[in-house]
C-alpha cells in the first residue's frame, strides 16, 4: 500500500523518523519532491549529521535553500547550536533580568549561569525553529528528516523540557512577585514576565501540534530485519506515550522477487519479518519500498523512489 494522506492539505508537519542507516532521509527527501508538486515545500533535517545535502547532491546547510531544478522545494540542515545562542543573544536581557532579581547570585555568577549548557536545550531550540517557521507560513509542507530513535525521541519530548526550563524560571520569578507584592502591595509585571509567558505558550503550541493528527505525522521508517523491528516497536510505543500516534510505517530495502538463489533466500527471510511488523502493527498503513541496485541519490533517483512510496510495491498496488 503507498503512503497515505500526505497532500491532505491540513497536514503541515511530517517527520520521518528511526534506526540509524534504515533510509529516513531518503523518504524524507523523495517526500519532499513529491509534495513539492503540489505545494511549496521545505525538507528541514534536524539530525547534527546532517546528510540532505549529500542526499540531494547539494549544498544545503543553515540557510533555507531552494534546490535546484527542483520548482517549489527549498531545504534547510538546523544548526541546533546556532539556534540556541541567536535564542540567547535575543532573551539575554530578559533571563539575566529574571536570575538577578530572584536570586542572590552576583553578576560574574549570572554570567556563569547564563552561560551554562542545559542538556537538550539546543536541540529544543532547533525545533522552536522548525515552530517560527511554520508560523511564517511561507510553505504548505514542512518535512522533518529527524536523526536516529533516540534522538528523535528527544526532539519530541522537547515540550517537556522546554516546559521544565519555563517553570524552573518561573518559580524563581514567583518568589520576587511575592516579595515585591508583599512589601509594596501591587506588582506589575515586566519585560522578563512577558518572556516567560511567551515561552509557555511556546510549549503549549509545541505539544498540541505535536498531539494533532490532523496537522502533525510522524511516519516510521524501518528495514525487514530482527533489530530493526525490536528498535521501531519501541519508537512506537514511545511516541506513543507522549501521544504522537504512528499511522504508517516505512519498509525499506525490501528485495524484490527475482529469479536469482541469493535473491530468493533473502527475500524469504525479509517476507518472515514483513509479516511479523504486520501482524505486530496491523493497523499501520505498511509501505514496501525496494532495495535497488544503486545508492538513492541526487534529484532523479528520489524521485524514482517517491514514485515508489506514491505507489506502494506492485504486489498490492493501490491508487496513491
Ligand atoms: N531502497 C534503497 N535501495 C538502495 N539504497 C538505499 C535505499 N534506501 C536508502 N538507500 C541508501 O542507503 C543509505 C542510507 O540511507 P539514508 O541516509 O536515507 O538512511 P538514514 O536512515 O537517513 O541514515 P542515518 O541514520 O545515518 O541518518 C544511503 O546511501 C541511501 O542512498
Ligand atoms: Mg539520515
């Protein structure tokens, strides 16, 4: 069956994501290229190693690019990092504004703080990113090429994080309301309140677009093999929990029937694992998609294989 739903024009976001080296930027770009025939659409990779550029044969990197030869697709690799201190350099006043009144520290250890490197922030940041952008709404699509499991797991849970961060601000920020309410009666709320509200709404927006199948999907991508399965059941079962709901699956490297004894053999131990993710996933829309003979790179060869993921695999061929 082929990839369903895609050129719904309610869906903004899809994320392609799973195990290292199983072929989730190669749908996430041949994706691109098939959207981009009906919208303006953005491929965005989120992975620190990022590979579009080598996938498109392209240079891409932190700018949004348009690809070449290509008519309504640009392409743009996230600097986490980047995103991170622009985001610092922006809200300095505010966060430095919020450690000095509601702590004792003195400037240098303001400093120090300010400066400190809170896990998973960066990356948090990175997906604010992909958020700003889509508020520009300067594109229908926006495809996310997210980077191995864990990772993206992390970029998914990134509300939370976020929303851990606001809070630790805010109950700082809380106990000099308090004081300032106490001592002089009224308080009225300042620049570094304001900052704080908006990040919570920040996170708010984050976690229900996430939540919204309607807006959001997320399509596994996994290979017919024994740890590949073990890795995408838990991807799944985590999404799941933070209520990101997979409603199709990605098998790729698929060998196709031929008259060959090698051939052959392997396809009979990929059909086990194929039935195996279909009876543990049944309800998953399942995609096959071939392993060819070449690497799937540069703008013709994605776009024989979108063809592919449009299509579904000749032996249950469906309209795309
Ligand atoms: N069906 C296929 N047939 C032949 N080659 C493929 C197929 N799918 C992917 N490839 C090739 O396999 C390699 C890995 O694919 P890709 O980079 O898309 O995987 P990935 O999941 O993004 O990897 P990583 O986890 O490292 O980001 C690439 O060289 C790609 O061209
Ligand atoms: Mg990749």
């Amino acid at each position: 069956m082929p990839l369903i739903g895609l050129k719904e024009s309610a869906l903004k976001l899809i994320l392609f994501g799973g195990k290292g080296g199983v072929g989730k930027t190669t749908c996430a770009a041949s994706a691109g290229l098939f959207l981009a025939g009906n919208f303006k659409t953005l491929l965005l990779s989120t992975d620190p190693a990022h590979s579009i550029s080598d996938s498109l044969g392209q240079h891409i990197g932190d700018a949004i690019t348009e690809v070449k030869d290509v008519r309504n697709l640009s392409a743009l690799e996230i600097n986490a990092e980047k995103a991170l201190s622009e985001f610092k350099i922006e809200y300095e006043e505010e966060i430095k504004k919020i450690l000095d009144t509601s702590t004792n520290l003195d400037n240098e250890d303001i400093e120090s703080v300010f400066s400190l490197s809170i896990p998973g922030l960066d990356e948090v940041m990175g997906f604010k990113t992909i958020m700003d952008l889509m508020d520009e709404g300067k594109f229908g699509k926006y495809i996310v090429d997210t980077a191995p499991t864990g990772h993206a797991l992390r970029l998914l849970t990134m509300p939370q994080l976020l929303d851990d961060w606001v809070k630790m601000l805010a109950k700082l920020r809380w106990k000099y309301r308090y004081m300032i309410k106490t001592f002089s009666g009224k308080y009225a709320p300042d620049e570094a309140d304001d900052f704080l509200l908006n990040m919570k709404k920040t996170v708010k927006k984050i976690e229900s677009l996430l939540k919204d199948q309607s807006r959001c999907e997320f399509i596994a991508v996994t290979i017919p093999e024994d740890m590949a399965i073990q890795e995408t059941t838990r991807l799944i079962h985590s999404l799941s929990e933070y209520g990101v709901k997979v409603k199709q699956l990605v098998i790729n490297n698929v060998i196709e029937p031929r008259d060959c004894a090698f051939c052959q053999e392997r396809r009979k131990e990929q059909e086990k694992y194929i039935s195996q993710i279909r009876k543990k996933f049944s309800s998953l829309n399942t995609t096959l998609s071939f392993l060819r003979p070449r690497e799937v790179k540069g703008v013709n060869a994605l776009s024989a294989f979108a063809g592919q993921l449009a299509q579904g695999d000749p032996v249950n061929r469906m309209v795309a």
